[in-house]
C-alpha cells in the first residue's frame, strides 16, 4: 500500500507494531480483525445486490431500497430505510477507451482491472497507456518478469514521489504539517494559496538540489502539463515510484557523465534490472497491427507492442441511484458528501487526496455526516471547501487532504485547540501541532472525543514526529512562527476584542472600570 500504516488505520483500532506499509494481505487481515472487533459482520448482508435506491414513497424523509439476494430463483424485494450511505468504492466499472483502427491491431488488449499474473509479460513487447500507480506498479512488474520491452505513454504527465524513503525515515504522508498551518491562515492566505506558494517552491528546490530534477522525486521524464512554482496544491501524488528509476535512467544516459554520476546514488539497487523503460508524452492516434502511433511533441511516434495494457482507471457509476449507462455519475456538492437537498443520503469513500489516503477521510466523512444527521453541522466558510478543490486536476474529486478534513472538523467541532492541550499534554499538543492530520487529532475534543485517541497522540504519533530530520521540524516550526505572525487570522483578535468589551459593561454594572 502507498499510505502508511498511521494513516490508513482507523482512530479506534491502530497497529503500531505493523510494518510502515502494509502489504494488501495485511490489510485484508486488518480489515476482517476491525470487525470482527466491533461485530460488523452480524450486520453485513453478504451475497445481496441492491438494484435501485430512490426517495421513498410514503414520506419524503426515507428510502425505498430495492433488494436482490443471489439466487436464480430470488425475487426483488424493498426494504425502507431513514438514511442511506452509499460506500461502493471508486474501482467497479473500468474505464476502456476505444481507439481508431483498435479492429486491425493483432496483440493483445488487457485492462488494468483483469491483472492476475506477471507471467503474462513474459517475452513480450509491452505498452502501458497511463502512468498512475496502477500503470507504475504494471511497469515494474513487467520489466522485472521478462518482458522483451517496456513502454508507458503518459498525455499529460505526472508528479511521482516515493511513498517511503526507508524504513528508518518518515513515509512521505507523514513530513506535512497541518494544524499549524491552519491556524496562521487568514482567509486573504487561503485565497491566495500563501501557503503552498511558499512550501512548492521549497520542495521543488529540494528535489532539484538531491536528484537533479525539480518536476517530482527523482523524475527525470514526464513533467505534468500544469506543473509550476507557484502551486503544487493542484498534483494528486503518484507514489508508488518503483519502476521510476527505470523511466528516468533513459533520460540520465543523455546529460553529461558528471551528472549522471552525481544523481545515480539512488539507482543502484536497480542495477540488476537491466531493462530500461520507455515513455511516450502525448495522444493516441491510432492502433496498426503492430503497435500504437502517438501524436507527441516531436510529431508521429510508432510503438511496436504486443500487449497493450490500459491503465485507464475506472468510471464513477451508481446504477441504482440513475440507472445504467457509459457516463460519470457526479457526486453531490457538499463536500463531495452529500446533496443539500438530501441530506440522509451521503457519499462516503469517494474522493481523491493529493497526499494522504482514502481511510481516514472517509472515517471522518462518517463522522461529519453523523452530525449532520443530528442537525449539529454549522455551515462552513464557503472559503473552506474552495481551497481544498483540486481545481487543475484531472479528477474533479480530488482535493488537499489537510485543507479538507480540517472543513470537515471545524463543521462539527472537532478542531483540536492548541492552547488547551499546551496545559494538558504538551506531547499531543505536538502532535496536533506539527503532525499531518491523523484522525486521532480530532477526536481530541468535540462530540467524538476518545481517551484511546489522546494516548494515541501522546505516543505513536508523537514518535513519528521525531523520525524526520531535525531540519525539517526546525523548517516546519520557523514557518508556522513567520507566518503565524504575517498572516494571523483576524478572528484570532476578535475573541479578546469581544471579551473587553463585555469586561467594560459587567464593571459598568458594578460601578468600576475595567482593567486592561
């Protein structure tokens, strides 16, 4: 998995002994052991389709829900229900491009989706349309299996960087910080981006400095089209970069011997692959019998291939709700959580982080949306969800996972306070601080506090803060004091500003004046 084991595991049932990523067996398990835990499988009807949710009949404030049990000789039957939460998954149905003359190609046309074996690369002349992980963890597994070559095709690029720098270092979803951040933000420094104006530039400067190239990690091919020094909030990460020494050794093999010598000290464990792999930057044109012809740059470009892979993600479709069909079905406008006008029935699971991870957000969009049930969500600042939107994704569903589980946490009172636990536990008040957003952190206080979630802070999150180097916490800290003081919020001052003047009038009451 490319999301660490702090968070992908849920806020009420960590595994601090796990190894910083798990494998998906691993998570398997996890996943069977947190419900066996909470008795989840008494409730889970296995082996039932539903086949059509609408609004129910009798009133307004319910749903019918059409049910099918497998069995030929089982009949639909409606069940009625006060809410409803649709947890589907994002990879149901496979998104299969058509391309011209795809009737004459003679190889083989595979979707990601129908992977089972490596084996099947054995000898052949592979291409892989797309570069997200998927297509990455493809492309290592081909050139690592026999393949004859190995070819991606990227049309608008990517942004790759490791999910992990080994095992003694943080993984990269946890050297973000979050609280502190938000708490220096005015709303004049969310709309402008101040923040990732500053951190993009340091971070791509970083890149340049220790792998020669400022588009990702250690990327030396396939610079995202929208790619600038202004703002890296608009990138959803690829972080699983095991066959990107393979696409950017290509690349290397052209600069001069310096530089090559002076950033291949991260190559050398691929040393004993010896396949290389290729990447094509542009459009389809058409299928020959042989291979695919790309519209690049540079103009035509042929690949010969006998196995074509597509690595073309998947189609966001709900049958039940707007029946069958080849579009995307959207997903409602409120936090990408629920329609205003039905607010019972919700959208959990479905948005895409930059970095971060599905897990949690959805833990949290649980939660949100249990207030919401009660009637206790505030609205937001319309400000809050604009800024956490990516808005140059390709993805319409993608946002900045630290800006969106903080709108989702001051809605429903969650937002840790620094200055209450500063008195309480300087450990967790740390943690809140300078950590990423772990959903521990906002079930510190508000309606879903937990004494297991602040021994959480206080210790295993705590630890991880001090697996970075010491200048990146020393960085982190100059920049929540600089900006904490440029770009201070203005409601800060209106609590102590409110607070005087009620001050003022209790001692007018009394005849005294009030001591400031």
């Amino acid at each position: 998995m490319v999301s660490s084991k702090y968070l992908t595991c849920f806020s009420d049932f960590r595994r601090p002994e796990a190894e910083m990523h798990m494998t998906m067996t691993d998570y398997v398990l996890y996943l069977q052991e947190y419900s066996a835990h909470f008795g989840l499988l008494e409730l889970i009807r296995f082996n039932v389709k539903v086949i059509n949710v609408q609004k129910g009949c009798n009133t307004m404030d319910s749903y019918d829900v059409t049910l099918q049990a497998d069995g030929d000789d089982s009949h639909p039957y409606v069940e009625v229900w006060d809410a409803v939460a649709i947890c589907s998954g994002l990879h149901n149905v496979p998104r299969i491009p058509e391309f011209p003359g795809q009737q004459k190609f003679e190889g083989q046309i595979l979707h990601s989706a129908n992977y089972k074996d490596p084996e099947i690369f054995k000898g052949r002349k592979v291409l892989i349309i797309g570069t997200g992980e998927t297509a990455f963890d493809l492309g290592y597994a081909a050139a690592t299996n026999g393949a004859q070559s190995v070819t991606m095709s990227t049309r608008h690029g990517f942004v790759s960087v490791p999910a992990c720098f080994g095992e003694n270092n943080p993984p990269l979803d946890c050297v973000i910080m979050n609280w502190a951040t938000h708490a220096w933000e005015s709303k004049w420094a969310q709309r402008v981006g101040m923040h990732w104006w500053v951190t993009t530039k340091f971070t791509r400067l970083g890149f340049l400095f220790t792998t020669g190239c400022s588009y990702g990690f250690n990327q030396w091919v396939g610079k995202r089209y929208n790619m600038t020094w202004d703002d890296g909030r608009k990138h959803i990460v690829n972080k699983s970069s095991k066959c990107m020494p393979l696409l950017s050794r290509v690349a290397k093999k052209k600069v001069s011997w310096l530089r090559r010598i002076i950033y291949s000290w991260m190559d050398g464990e691929y040393n004993d692959i010896p396949l290389d792999i290729d990447l094509v930057e542009g459009s389809v044109l058409e299928l020959q019998p042989d291979g695919v012809v790309y519209d690049t740059a540079t103009g035509e470009q042929h690949v010969n291939t006998d196995l074509l892979v597509l690595a073309t993600g998947y189609r966001q479709r709900f049958p039940f709700l707007h029946g069958e069909g080849t579009r995307e079905d959207p997903l409602p406008q409120r936090h990408f959580l629920v329609d205003p006008q039905q607010p019972r029935l919700s959208y959990i699971g479905f948005i895409r982080p930059n970095v971060g991870a599905i897990p949690p957000m959805a833990e949290m969009q649980a939660m949100w949306w249990c207030r919401l049930l009660e009637d206790k969500v505030k609205e937001g600042h319309p400000l809050d969800s604009s800024c956490y939107r990516l808005t140059d994704s390709r993805l319409c569903y993608g946002v900045d996972y630290g800006y969106y589980m903080f709108a989702l946490a001051k809605e429903m009172g969650a937002a840790p306070s620094l200055r209450h636990w500063l008195w309480r536990d300087w450990r967790v008040m740390l943690t809140c601080a300078f950590g990423q957003a772990h959903v521990p952190i906002f079930r510190l206080q508000g309606p879903f506090r937990s004494a297991a979630c602040q021994a959480t802070c206080r210790s295993e999150l705590y630890n991880v803060l001090w697996t970075r180097p010491v200048v990146m916490n020393l960085t982190f800290l100059i920049e929540a004091i600089t900006f904490g003081v440029c770009f201070r919020p203005r409601h800060e001052a209106e609590p102590r500003r409110h607070l005087l003047q009620r001050s003022d009038s209790a001692c007018a009451q009394l005849g005294l004046s009030a001591i400031r």
